[in-house]
C-alpha cells in the first residue's frame, strides 16, 4: 500500500492513540530532526487533494506572513462530498484577494509551522478526536496567532457519513461510537476559558436539542444514546483516551 510513495515514512503505534496523540507522537520525536520554521501539514483520511495544493498553501501562508498577519494556521475551502457544496466559514474577514482570517480550521489540510504548535505545547491529547482541531486553533489565539483560510486552495473532503435532511434540520451522520467522543470532549471543552462563549452555547444546544434529534431521526438510536450516556459518564470519572 505504501511501497509506491517516496519521502515517505508509516508509522504503525500498535493501539489507537486518537487523532491528537498520534501527531504528538510524531511532533514530539526528535529522530525527526524538527526546525522551528518547518512547515507542518494536518490531513484526515477521507481528503482528495489537487496537484500544487500544499505549494499553493505554503505560497499564501508566506504571503500573509509578509503582509504582517500572526499566522497561526492556515487551510483551504472545502468542497464537501456530503452535500455538493463548496464551503467557508459564515464568520469571517477578508485581509486580501483570495485570504480571509477564521475563528477555526479543520484538521484537514491545517498548514501550520512547528514553532507555532510547540509553542502551544502541541495538541491536546485530553481530546481524542472530534473538536481537537478547534482546540488547536483557540489554543493559537490565545498566543496571538490566528486562524486563515484561502480560496486559492480546495480540498475535497468527506464529512462523516454524509447529510441527512429532515425539513430545515440538517444533521452530519456520524458512526454512533463518535457520539460518544464528541459528548465527552464538548463537556471537557465547556471548562477551558480559551473555548468561545458562542462555542459554549453552541455545545449546550448540541448536547441537548441535537441529541434528541440525533436519536430521534438517525438510525441506531439506542445505540447512540447509550454512546451519549456513557461520555457523559466518562466525563465526570475524568476519563481519556479511547473508550473501554
């Protein structure tokens, strides 16, 4: 599988370390020979990307680090395979043609340079998965560096499972087992003082109101009410890691 790509190293760790604890094991590795003005860039694995995408994002991040902007990352928008859409962040700001600064980025495609995620302590192995990227982005804005997106790049993702509608609800289908990391690590979040207030009630409407659509119109409820019950749960016996 991976015999065919060059410059290239797979790591196998033996056990699922989520999303946070496998980059920062590869952050942290100095064999890696890290320079604080490396570049470092984020992909999931349901990403397509063009020729020159990653060269195109290097070239907009040097642009805006000229113009005086404190990068902290920057990404692309997003074609999403889930519902046709191009999409970028609603709240946003135009700094130049083609450059807007953001509140967040997704991992995929989140260009960074190592300085900067060392200065954070890297990311935040308390999140596992779903909202780690978020973190990453708030953590950064707490240091002065900002969140970027330019339309000079577009990466294809998948989000989830896809897109349900019922009427004008729109709910991202996940595997159930996500409903679990997501309950738990919203709740860890609704205590860190760098998490926006617009975040924090966000999160409250989605462990409320968006549970009981999600178990209400998404297949598997019981499932995926007892993934729910056992987050919030895990969250209170201070619980990392992968669930057991």
């Amino acid at each position: 599988m991976f015999q065919n790509i060059q410059n290239a190293v797979y790591l196998f760790w033996g056990e699922n370390k989520g999303i946070s604890g496998a980059f920062n094991k590869v952050l942290k590795d100095s064999s890696f020979g890290w320079k604080n003005d490396d570049f470092i860039i984020f992909f999931d694995q349901d990403s397509d990307i063009p020729d020159m995408h990653i060269a195109r994002l290097i070239n907009e991040y040097r642009n805006l680090l000229s113009m005086g902007q404190q990068v902290g990352c920057l990404g692309p928008v997003y074609y999403n395979r889930s519902n046709d859409i191009t999409e970028i962040a609603h709240m946003r700001r135009r700094v130049k043609d083609h450059d807007y600064r953001v509140n967040s980025i997704i991992t995929s495609s989140m260009l960074c340079r190592y300085c900067d995620i060392k200065k954070i302590d890297f990311w935040n192995e308390e999140i596992f998965l779903d909202w780690s990227d978020f973190d990453l982005c708030w953590r950064l804005r707490k240091i002065g560096k900002y969140c970027y997106v330019t339309d000079k790049a577009v990466l294809n993702h998948m989000v989830g499972f896809g897109e349900k509608k019922f009427g004008i609800v729109r709910l991202r289908v996940w595997p159930p087992v996500r409903d679990y990391y997501q309950t738990r690590d919203c709740l860890k979040l609704l205590t860190k003082g760098y998490v926006p207030l617009k975040f924090k009630i966000r999160t409250c409407i989605s462990l409320t109101f968006g549970a009981v659509a999600k178990v209400i119109l998404l297949d598997g409820p019981k499932e995926r009410l007892e993934y729910m019950k056992k987050g919030i749960c895990d969250y209170c016996r201070r619980l990392n890691g992968r669930i057991s």
